[in-house]
C-alpha cells in the first residue's frame, strides 16, 4: 500500500480526533502533534510492517460556513 488518508477533526470535548478512510482506524489526542504520534501507531497496530502505507495523510476539515446561512439558501 502506498498511501492512507485520515480526515482529521476537532472534537467537541477538546483536541482532535482522526479517522481513515476505507479502514476501521480511529484515534485522538489533545494535540497536534500528539495526534500525529498516535496515528502512525494506530496505523503500525492495523497493519503488518510490509503491508503498512509508506505515506500517511491528513486532511484536517473545519465546519465554518454553515450553507443554511446563505440568503439563497433561504
């Protein structure tokens, strides 16, 4: 496997919470770069040393713009 996305959020008790796409692995920490640490371990324990992904993205998504807002939309 070349690649595994995790869409990263903020948590709604504090710090973030990640999960991957198309695999049951989830994780959270208080921090960034806590977070980071604990996704290439939740990944490391999925996963067998030869069939882990030789690169781990993440996509840290931000609901601000609530569309029902929009006059448009009304």
């Amino acid at each position: 496997m070349n690649e595994i996305i995790f869409i990263v959020e903020e948590s709604t008790e504090g710090g973030y919470e990640a999960k991957a796409l198309g695999y049951p692995i989830f994780t959270e920490a208080e921090d960034m770069k806590t977070l980071k640490e604990a996704v290439k371990d939740a990944v490391l324990c999925h996963f067998d040393k030869e069939d882990a992904p030789k690169i781990i993205r993440l996509h840290l998504v931000k609901d601000e713009l609530p569309l029902n807002n929009y006059s448009c939309f009304k």
